[in-house]
C-alpha cells in the first residue's frame, strides 16, 4: 500500500468511526421520551398536516416530524421547536434531495459551508427546483 493509500484509509476509518457516534446519537435521541414529546407537540400544532404540501394548498396528513434544518448540519436545532415541521412522505423525498444538494448532506454529515435555509417557502422552491440552488 502507498503511503497516501494508507493515509487515506486512516481518514476513511476515523470518517466512519465519527459517523457512526453521530448516527448512534441521532439513533438514541430518536427514542427519547424528549423527542416523543416534541414530536407530538408539533404533530397536535400543525394538526398531523405536511407543511410543504399546506403551501401549495394541498392537505396531506401524516405522522412525520422533520427538521427544518438538517440536525447533520446543525445540531443545536435537534430540539428547537421553530426548527419542526410536519412532512409527507413525498415532500420529504424532495427535501432530502434538496439537503443532500445544499448541506452536502451524507453519512450524518453536512459538509458544505453553506448558510443555514429557514424560510420554509425558499427550501420548498428549492426542492421543486433543484437546479436553481446556487452553488
Ligand atoms: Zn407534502
């Protein structure tokens, strides 16, 4: 093995290693009495509606909690309130396509120095326009 071989693959290891703590602490949250709370607070706010959908006047019920702004990105929104939303199945297909383009979202990493999206109207024309999201 050359040594930038070598060099990569201790890189690669260490990369996995940090990934898989960050998946196995996103994992235990996810179970958490803390998250099952929030979860149903937002699910009762915005009564079980997808927020996308609501925004093209469609009216699609659902059970899913998504944040905003990707936790993998920033992860002192994990349990920010203002940072959940309600989504469908269908928008949030579109809207990890959209975080994977813009974060850089993978692995449970964002990699891309971006600036944080919160205007949900901009993410959603975002994901229903993919190739107009600036570089
Ligand atoms: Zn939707």
């Amino acid at each position: 093995m050359r040594s930038h071989d070598k060099a990569y693959s201790r890189h690669y290891n260490l990369y996995n290693r940090h990934a898989n703590r960050v998946k196995d602490k996103q994992d235990k949250f996810y179970h958490s009495k803390q998250w099952q709370s929030l979860r149903q607070l937002v699910l009762t706010k915005q009564h079980y509606c997808c927020q996308y959908c609501l925004l093209h006047d469609r009216v699609t019920q659902t059970k899913i909690v998504d944040h905003r702004v990707p936790i993998t990105f920033d992860l002192k929104k994990v349990d920010d309130v203002t940072n959940l939303d309600v989504i469908c199945p269908k928008c949030h297909y579109l809207k990890d396509k959209f975080e994977a383009k813009y974060y850089g979202s993978a692995q449970g990493f964002s990699k891309n120095n971006v600036p944080e999206l919160t205007e949900i109207k901009l993410i959603d024309y975002y994901m229903n326009h993919l190739d107009q999201i600036p570089k």
